[in-house]
C-alpha cells in the first residue's frame, strides 16, 4: 500500500540535527560504583575517556562495551565491574553559525595566560611541600583521666623539635594551660607503652633528624614535669618501672610512681632519683625489687647497674625509709631492731606485693536521691563497723541480715524502679541493714510465687559454698588491698583563660571557682592482689561505697557493663596495671534471674511509634516464679508509687496481661499459669509490656495451636489502615470467617496478606497493589506460619481503590518518608568509589 500523506509527514527530517558528543555514565548498583565519562574532541573527532585521575583515548568498540551486560571489559580497567550501568546522553545542535572550537591556550588573553603560570607554579610548590611533609604521632597521658590519647601531626620535614613541641601542645589543648618550659617530647612506642630515648640539647634539629635516630618506636610522648622538678635524661638502653613507697611496720603501700631508669645509672643514682621524687632522704632508703616466682631481693649493692641487678620493663621496685632524717614531714620508719632481722621483714613484705596492680575506680553519684531511685539501701554504721572488723581480723563476717517468713532484710527488692519496697524503705529508715557476707543468693524468693519450686537448688547451694570457700582463701591468705580517695577531677572542659593544670590533674585560680560540684567525679585508686577473686574486689569495695555487693557491678571503662557477673565472681582479677574501672549501680543479678523491663501497652491505642510506649519500671524475677504472681506484684508496686492520680490505676490482674515485646510490636503471650525457666524462657535482660486488655479470656490462647495476632483492615477508597485490633486464632475459626465476623465483610470478599515484622514500615502507595494478597482459607491447625504477634492486613477486595491526584499522592509519599525516618532512622550512605591506578594496558 501507498504510504499516508501523514507517515511521510512524520518521517520527514526536521530542520534540526543534533549529534553526540558526550557520555556520563555511571558503572555499579545504587549502592555503590564508578563515574566515568566520554567527551568528544570536536577539533579531532576523536573520543576520550576522562576517569578520576587520567585522560585517555578511546575508540567506538569502548563505547559498545560501556553499555553493560555480556562479557565485555568496561572502559574503567578496575577490578570493579558490574553488568549493569546507567548514563545519561549529551547532544549538541549542529549548526555551522553557532558550532566553533574550543579555544587554545595560545588564544588566552594576557592576563588568563599570567595566571594559568602562577597556578601551575603554586601547584608545583603544593607537590613539593606535599612530599615535604612528614605524619608523627604524638601520646599524652591526661593527669585526670589517667588515659593515654594520641593525635596525629602534619609537619614539614624540616620542623625542628622546638615547633614540634608547640604544635604538639596545640593539638593536645594544653596550649596556655602549661608553660612550655614544663614540657617535652621523647621517643615513645604506643603499642608497647615504653620510652626509647629523649632528646636533650636537639630543640634546633629537624623532626626527621630526630626522628632517624629512633629504632623501636615511631612515635612521640608529650611529658609535663611537676613545677620544680628536672627532667631526667632517656638513655636507649633504659626500662620504665613502678615504684612504691613501702612502711614496713604498718604494712603500707603508697604509689606506684612511674619512673624510667637507665640500665647504665647505679643503684645509688637510681635512688637519688626516687628519694628526690618522693622528697626523702637518699641516705636513709632501702631499695628491694621482686624477682622471679614471687622472690623479692634488697638493692643493696650501690655501686651496682641496673643492668647488673636484671631490671625490666614495668619491674616493681619498693622504697622503704630507714630512719628520721628525711628531707620531709613524711613519716618514716625508725629502725629499733636489728637491721637485719628488719630487711628480712621488708624483704618477706614485697614478697607479697608482686601481684599488687593499680586500678583506678570512677564512683557514681551516691546521693540519697540517687539510691532511693534504683532502691538501692544504704549499709548502716553498726554493719560498716562489723564488716571493717571482720576484715581487720581475717575473720568470715558473722553479722548477717535477719530474715522474716524467709525474706532477708537485705535490701532485696525486686523493683529499681523510683521508689523502694516496704522492705527496702524500712531499711533506709531504719538504717540496719546489713553487709554482704558472701550470702549469694539468699531464701528470698521462697514466698515470692514460686510456690516452693526450685529447680537449681543444688546448684545454687554449690555457688554459696564455692563462694564462702573463695573467701576465706582471699583472707586466709591475706591479698593486699588498699583504696586511697583521690583529688576530684573535672567531669567538664570548663578551664579559664588564667588557669592552669599541673600533672596531678589540679586546677589552679579560677578553674575550681567555676566549676560546679555537679561537674566533678570522685576518683578512688585500688591496690589490690590480683590472685584476688572478683568478688573479693566487690566485697572489700563494701565499706567504701556503703553499699552492698549485690547493689552495684565493677567492670572495664572501656567495655560494655556485663548483664550478670555471677559467673565472674570466682574468677582471679583479669585487669591490667593502671586500668580504669566503672561501677554501675543497681541489683546484680543472681544465677537464675532476670532483669524484665516493663512497658505499658493498649492495641486500640496502638500506632507504629513503638518506641513511645510509657516505660513503667524494671523488674527482677527468677527460675520458679508464677507468671501471675508477678503480674500481681508490679502492679502492686505501681500502685505504690503511683498515688491516688495514678494513670494506671484502674488495672488488675483480670484486664491486663505480660507479653514478650517483638521486633517492633507484640510478641509472646505470657500467660498466668506459666513458670519462668520451667515453661518460659526469656534473655537475661528482656523486653516486655503490660498490655491492658478489655476482654482477656477472648483473647487467651487455651490450645498449643491457638494463636494470638494482631490485624488491620485496609481501605482502598480512603488509602489508609485502620486501627490495630487483636484477635485469637484458634482451631474452632477458619481465619477468613474470624476476619469476617470483626469487620462486617463477606466471607468471599475477604483477602489477606502476613506482614513481616521489621523496623520499616509498609509504604502506603505499596499496599493495595505490591503486597501479595490471598483468600486461601486457613485453620489454625494447618498453619505453621503463624506464631504470636502475627501481623495481618486484610481488606474488602471489591472496595475500588482512591485515584489519586499528583498533589495527593506526593502528600502520601512525604508521610511515608517522616514516618520511616521517625520510626527507624539510617544514617546516610556515601557513594562509594573505586580507584584504579595502574595504566591502561594496550589489549583493552
């Protein structure tokens, strides 16, 4: 046939052509890839590759493998590849009046050539400063954290070690805190913690002079000397050792102080130092050090090295004053005895400091309000002076915490939430409460609704006795252990202008002034005997905090506080030499127990923020008790600590119940009659709500196959879900019929779809169309599928879907994003690229 008039018109050319001569594309999925791009030269009609670092020809074929898909090799010669690519075309009108060249570099004007020579000489001055440049690492201890921080330094090569020092002071804030002239750089090794040399007389060489003469370490150390001392000179061959002042008489241990000694100083060299360092009388100190398998020796040959006398690394050494001539106050030991007999007893005495570390112990606050609030009851002063005479004595604590109808007064409440017990208030009331004495687990929980079930019994008896045994072998053989409160520290950067810091971590003039006692952390330091156990530690700390064992946890600054520490009581302590402790108050869990913290919850209030769900109050339950029992008990409490204008007063054991909290919503039914351990178990910290419910026989499950969901109707013509509602699924209901009977709609219009629990939340334009629903009928005891807390969405089929219009499905969309980003934000993703520096091979 005769082609149309009008396909002749459409086919005909335009008065415009338009030709391509530029390629973006982009090589990976949305998660991650590569940019590169293809540019026409108009003057040689040749294509380029511009890709990150390089300029590079290309030819047509190029071009075809850059479409993606196949086994082509991408233009991008990386090791990243990907089958799918997406680009975006550029196309220039061809037209000879406007298309004209790129202009050259011989046509600039004068004053664009002037500039393009200042820029590239500056780019050349940038690469050579760039390879001038050098990165050192430099440490400093803060005084008040006791921590060691390093900071990274960007200096030229031919810095000298006086810039260096300053620089080093800047980054570290101490930069008008210190006089300069207190502070200097030494060679350090980070990793090993040691020093190598310092630097003496070499303020004018450069950094990378200083830093060849190096051989173990790569790095630096800021140290700040007190005011009115010297710093002593590193030699290469040096240790770095831990000194403690010894008072052998009272058997007393101060320190440790941190010195590094030269394998080539003399006994007597040594000595000056530390007698100058703890301001005594050289002449009248006595030096010892522990040796290998808990031996100890005195450092009696003066003229002996260092290096003779096997010093290493972190050697302990013990410096005990010998008569009344010290340049000081301090006290001293006066000799009455025969000297002899007196170095045996020094001698025998830092034989059991070998294992002595220095801990450092942050305290909470241990205000009143702070302790009511966790029901956390205060030790009374005739229990501190039972507990400090039984430690005195090396004697097991005899007093211990009478019990009434098999509850110890203790302290024991189950609750830490805002208020204490009866049992807990009496206590603080009272003020007679009782020391731990190695009672782990008490009888407590005898009429606390297990109603005589306890399935570890034995078990439990072992952990009593294993513990009572550890005891009385940390006693018997009689581990150090001292605490020493320490100068409060500044929690808070709040250093003024004319204030300054020394190494004790002090703040002079207006620092202290200005600073709040709310600002300020007490510090303790432990000397303790690491073959201790870690309950030793906890029970020693008893009559420091105040408190007892079973109210706080000790563990690692750095880590995370562990949920139960029962295991860890046996256990010899594991911390390093000047390690930063943490306390956590609050009842430790014993073997058996778990923590549940309970929040309220209604499904006709429901809606997908979850996480706004009141919180009520945490509780303790374990091994054998009633689900009932506890439900009756934390609303007893509530009550007790609501008043009479309680918002949740009006529940009672008959129109609430316990459930497991899921994903994002409900979970597990926790029904009356269940036992923990026995027919329920649960983490050691666990989740869970008080759900409030109208009707709760209706919606008990009865039957192993009952079950327990949560549904919501969908409605297409208003694009939106209704109300959560709650339904019990069981063997006598097919699920389409159930859904039918709540919602008014006939059993054959009836389609559903499971949800998913997830964080995300289903996007409302997604529902009607990209879920797959179903009206497949479906019993309870067919399904295997459905477990409590099941999400259903289920919607009238023949309800005809909203049109939207632009405006309102952008509405829709933004909501869709606000909720997602309030229900579970993400942090954003940065676009990942790929580097390939190796040429380009001629066969690519």
């Amino acid at each position: 046939s005769k082609p149309s008039p009008l396909n002749n018109s459409f086919n005909a050319p335009g008065p415009y052509k338009y030709e391509l001569f530029a390629i973006m594309i982009h090589s990976g999925s949305a998660s991650g890839g590569h940019y590169y791009a293809y540019i026409k030269d108009f003057k040689s009609g040749c294509w380029l590759s511009f890709n990150d670092e390089c300029v590079v020809r290309i030819t047509q074929e190029d071009i075809q493998k850059s479409y993606g898909g196949g086994a082509y090799k991408t233009a991008y010669p990386g090791a990243y590849t990907s089958s799918t690519n997406a680009y975006m075309l550029m196309y220039r009108q061809i037209d000879a009046s406007k298309n004209t060249l790129p202009i050259t570099e011989e046509q600039f004007p004068d004053h664009i050539k002037r500039l393009i020579l200042k820029i590239r000489d500056n780019e050349g001055n940038h690469s050579r400063d760039n390879m001038d440049l050098t990165r050192v690492k430099v440490a400093y201890e803060n005084p008040r954290k006791r921590t060691i921080k390093s900071q990274r330094l960007m200096l030229f090569n031919n810095s000298t070690m006086a810039e260096t020092l300053q620089e080093a002071l800047r980054v570290h804030h101490l930069k008008g805190l210190v006089p300069i002239e207190r502070c200097r750089l030494v060679g350090y090794d980070s990793k090993a913690q040691t020093i190598e040399r310092s630097f003496e007389g070499n303020d004018d060489k450069t950094i990378d002079e200083v830093m060849s003469t190096l051989k173990r370490c790569d790095g630096l150390l800021l140290e700040v000397r007190d005011e009115g001392d010297v710093f002593e000179e590193y030699l290469p061959q040096g240790v770095m050792t831990k000194v403690y002042k010894v008072d052998v008489n009272n058997r007393d241990v101060e320190g440790p102080l941190s010195l590094r000694a030269n394998l080539s100083q003399t006994v007597a060299q040594y000595k000056a130092v530390i007698a100058r360092k703890l301001r005594l009388n050289p002449k009248a100190l006595l030096l010892g050090m522990t040796v290998h398998k808990d031996n100890a020796k005195l450092l009696q040959n003066e003229e002996a090295t260092l290096g003779e006398e096997n010093f290493i690394e972190y050697c302990k050494v013990f410096a005990a004053p010998t008569g009344t001539s010290a340049t000081t106050s301090t006290t001293t030991t006066t000799v009455n005895e025969d000297p002899t007999e007196w170095c045996n007893r020094f001698r025998h005495f830092i034989q059991r400091l070998d294992h002595v570390v220095s801990l450092y112990l942050t305290l909470p606050s241990m205000e009143q309000e702070t302790l009511e609030s966790l029901s956390i009851p205060r030790l009374s002063k005739d229990a501190l002076a039972s507990l400090s005479a039984a430690i005195e004595q090396h004697q097991p604590l005899t007093t211990t915490a009478t019990t009434t109808s098999g509850t110890g007064t203790t302290g024991d409440s189950n609750s830490e939430d805002s208020s204490l017990s009866d049992n807990d208030r009496t206590l603080v009331e009272d003020d007679n409460v009782a020391p731990t004495s190695g009672k782990l687990n008490g009888d407590w929980y005898l009429n606390n609704g297990t109603n005589g079930f306890r399935d570890s019994d034995d078990e439990e008896d072992d952990e009593e006795l294993k513990w009572q045994e550890n005891l009385q072998h940390c006693k018997a053989n009689d581990y150090f252990f001292k605490v020493t409160p320490l100068e409060a520290t500044i929690k808070a950067s709040t250093v003024v202008s004319n204030g300054t810091i020394d190494t004790n971590g002090t703040i002079d003039n207006e620092t202290t002034r200005s600073s709040s006692s709310s600002e300020t952390e007490k510090i303790i330091q432990i000397l303790v005997d690491k073959r201790a156990s870690h309950g030793y530690l906890k029970y020693r700390l008893q009559q420091h905090l105040h408190i007892s064992m079973e109210y706080f946890k000790v563990f690692p600054s750095a880590s995370i506080c562990p949920a139960n520490e029962s295991a860890n009581l046996l256990k010899e302590l594991e911390y390093k030499d000047d390690e930063n402790l943490s306390i956590e108050l609050g009842r430790v869990l014993r073997k058996g127990e778990y923590k549940l913290n309970v929040h309220y919850i209604n499904v006709e209030e429901m809606t997908e923020e979850m996480e706004k769900t009141p919180f009520l109050c945490s509780w303790i339950v374990r091994n054998g008790q009633l689900i009932g029992q506890i439900k009756t008990d934390i609303l007893a409490h509530l009550a007790t600590v609501g008043g009479d204008n309680f918002k949740y007063g009006h529940l009672h054991p008959n129109n609430c119940r316990l459930r497991r909290k899921g994903i994002k919503y409900l979970w597990s039914v926790y029904k009356d009659d269940e036992r923990i351990g026995k027919d329920i178990s649960m983490p050691t910290n666990c989740e869970v709500f008080l759900q409030e419910v109208e009707d709760l026989e209706s919606v008990t499950p009865n039957s192993i196959n009952d079950v327990v969901m949560l549904v919501r109707r969908w409605y297409p013509t208003d694009m939106k879900l209704g109300k959560f509602q709650e339904i019990l699924f069981t063997e006598k209901l097919e699920l389409k019929e159930l859904l039918s009977s709540i919602s008014g709609i006939p059993v054959e219009n009836i389609e559903y779809v499971k949800i998913t629990q997830s964080s995300q939340r289903e996007s409302v334009l997604q529902i009607h169309n990209n879920l797959h629903w179903v009206s497949t009928p479906q019993h309870a005891e067919d399904c295997t599928s459905y477990t409590a807390g099941t999400l259903l969405y289920y919607r009238d089929r023949t309800e005809p879907l909203k049109q939207l219009t632009s405006e309102e499905r952008k509405e829709l969309a933004k909501k869709d994003i606000r909720s997602s980003s309030t229900s579970s934000p993400r942090r954003e993703r940065a676009l990942k690229i790929y580097l390939d520096p190796s040429p380009k091979k001629s066969d690519d």
